[in-house]
C-alpha cells in the first residue's frame, strides 16, 4: 500500500512539474510594443 501512494505521488508531481513548463514555455503571452523603457513615449508618466 505504501508503494502505491508513493507512485501517485511521485507521477502526479511530474505530471504538474511537465504542466508547468509546458505552459512556461509553449502559451507565452503576446508582449505589447508600448513598454516603457524603450525611448518612445508611451504616456505613463
């Protein structure tokens, strides 16, 4: 019984950890050009 909880335990933490990155890295969001720091004048400040 031991063994059982310790390999749901063990899959459902890669299960969340490969989650992770594939949401990290695959659905980034789209950045918009009107950041600040870039020299133009983006009207927040």
């Amino acid at each position: 019984m031991n063994t059982l909880i310790q390999n749901i335990l063990v899959f459902s933490a890669l299960a969340f950890a490969l989650f992770f990155l594939i949401k990290k890295y695959f659905f980034k969001k789209a950045k918009t050009d009107r950041g600040c720091g870039s020299g133009d004048d983006c009207g927040c400040h």
